[in-house]
C-alpha cells in the first residue's frame, strides 16, 4: 500500500470523543496576535482576526493532537495536555 494513494482521513479514528475534555486551553488576554499558531496547524484550526488567536469549536474532533501550537506560542496564550487516556486520536497505519 503506497502513502500517496491513501486519503489520510482513513486512517485517523476517534476513540470516545465524549470523553475527551477540552485538551487545548487558550488563554485570550496573553495573546500577542502573531499568528504562529495559526501558520503550524495543519488542520488550519487557528485563525488570527482583529489581532487575536481563535481556535476553531470542532477542534476536539479535528485536532492531530500534536502540541505544535502550544510549543511555539511565544508568550504561552496557549496551554495543550493530551486528552485522557484511551480517548482522542488514533492513526491506523500498517
């Protein structure tokens, strides 16, 4: 099986969604506007609008769960935990 034949939404699952929480805490006033976050997601879940950060409402179902945004936000606006165990994302690979 070739990766470039492979739509890559067949191969993630999400496991008890329900039970995630809210894994991604963004924290609106420590924002600086710089859009970092927005240029790391590859999902495009991050915006900037009117010098603000905004994290798209269906991110629990959407997310890779990588961290990307939380590591390179400069002044920490944004804080990421992976979500409880045994729920979240789960790539099918093999």
């Amino acid at each position: 099986m070739s990766l470039e034949n492979i739509d890559f939404f067949e191969l993630v699952k999400r496991v008890d969604t329900d039970k995630m929480g809210d894994f991604i805490k963004y924290d609106r006033e420590k924002c600086n506007g710089c859009g970092l976050c927005a240029m790391v997601c590859s999902f495009g879940l991050w915006a900037v609008k009117q010098n603000k950060a905004k994290l798209a409402a269906r991110y629990q179902e959407l997310c890779l769960e990588c961290g990307a945004c939380a590591e390179i936000c400069e002044p920490g606006a944004i804080d990421f935990s992976y979500p409880a165990g045994g729920t979240g994302v789960v790539i099918e690979y093999g």
